[in-house]
C-alpha cells in the first residue's frame, strides 16, 4: 500500500499572505489508496454503528416515555 501511495499524485497545500508570498506547508496524496476488503470492512463497522445508534436512541426514548406518563398522573 505504501508503494502505491509513493507514485500517486499529490498535491502541495501552501498559504498566500497579504503581500502574495506563498509558504509550503506540506504535501498531502490527492487520493488515499486504501484495498478494497479495508473499504468494506470500514463501510460494514459504519453500519453497525449506525444500527446501535438507532436502537440506543429507540432505548432512551423507551426509558424516557414512562417517565412522562407518571409525571402527568402525579399532578
């Protein structure tokens, strides 16, 4: 992966002052090279994380809908 990356294009990100002076700042890879099994690994996590997201959000609203109800009945 490392190799691959070494003769990908890349680009260099310099700042511009007032005066039109341009500073390097460094050199960034136009586009990472990540393997495909990577990629599908990282997309299968998002997507776990992304259904736990969903059933803690479903959880909290369950545990906070009781509480309203008793709150409405004490009053």
């Amino acid at each position: 992966m490392i190799q691959e990356q070494a003769i990908a294009p890349i680009m260099d990100i310099v700042t511009i002052d007032e005066s039109g002076v341009g500073t390097e700042i460094g050199t960034l890879p136009l586009f990472p090279i990540v393997p495909r099994e990577d990629c599908e690994q990282f997309f299968a996590s998002l997507r776990k994380l992304a259904q736990w997201y969903l059933d803690m959000a479903a959880f909290i609203d369950m545990l906070k809908r009781p509480q309203k109800s008793d709150q409405s009945e004490e009053v």
